[in-house]
C-alpha cells in the first residue's frame, strides 16, 4: 500500500512566461488580472503562474476550435 505523493507544483517566473505568451511582463500583469491568462501567484519574492495553470491554459486552447 504506497501512498502516492502530491507533485509539487513549479513556479514558472515572468522571463519565461514572456517567451510562452510572446508578451511583455506588464502585458502578462494586465491580462492574468482580468483572467485572459492563468492567475500570478507569489511564494516570497517569488512571482509567477503555476505551471499546472499554464499546461492546462495551452490544453483548453488546443481544443478550441480554429476560427
């Protein structure tokens, strides 16, 4: 009986955000705060989307369909 471990969820920081999004840090501020982009979050100094947001934020846009 092996109990299965949460995965920690990683923090991904605005420099590579930016080459995801193709949009500047203030950009990516604007939008996340209206929820076009998965919500920032903050572990001290630290600043950024959790990578589980940003996988599943690519996912839903891979099923929508193409205009």
């Amino acid at each position: 009986m092996s109990e299965e471990k949460p995965k920690l969820d990683r923090i991904i920081r605005y420099p590579e955000l930016q080459k995801l999004f193709a949009r500047c840090k203030k950009s990516i501020k604007r939008h996340s705060d209206v929820g076009k982009l998965p919500r920032l979050v903050r572990d001290g100094k630290i600043v950024g989307m959790l990578q589980s947001e940003v996988e599943a934020y690519f996912q839903r846009l891979r099923q929508q369909p193409a205009r």
